[in-house]
C-alpha cells in the first residue's frame, strides 16, 4: 500500500513537471500592460548634444 502511495505520486510529480515546462515561458509571463523596451528609452536624448554645441558658439 505505501509504496503504491509512493508510485502514484511520483507519476504525479513527473506529470507536473511536464507540463510546467514550456517553450513559450515568456511569452506567456509577460505583462500586457508593462513597458516595453521601445517605451523605455529616453526621449529627447538627441537634443543634448545640439544644444551644447550651440552654447560654446
């Protein structure tokens, strides 16, 4: 009987373990509402530049 018990989950665990792992893991564990990396660059960081060039003038 205890090592029926045993089997049974071992089957149980190793099922699981299938079936947790997927190829598409970031897909599926992204947020559709978070940034995205175009989101996160600066904005306006080009202008930094022109303006200093234009104040040593």
């Amino acid at each position: 009987m205890k090592t029926n018990n045993i089997k049974k989950s071992l089957v149980g665990l190793s099922l699981l373990a299938l079936v947790g792992c997927t190829s598409n893991f970031d897909e599926i564990n992204s947020n559709p509402d978070g940034f995205t990396q175009e989101e996160l660059t600066q904005d306006f960081n080009h202008i930094k530049g022109t303006l200093l060039q234009c104040l040593t003038m």
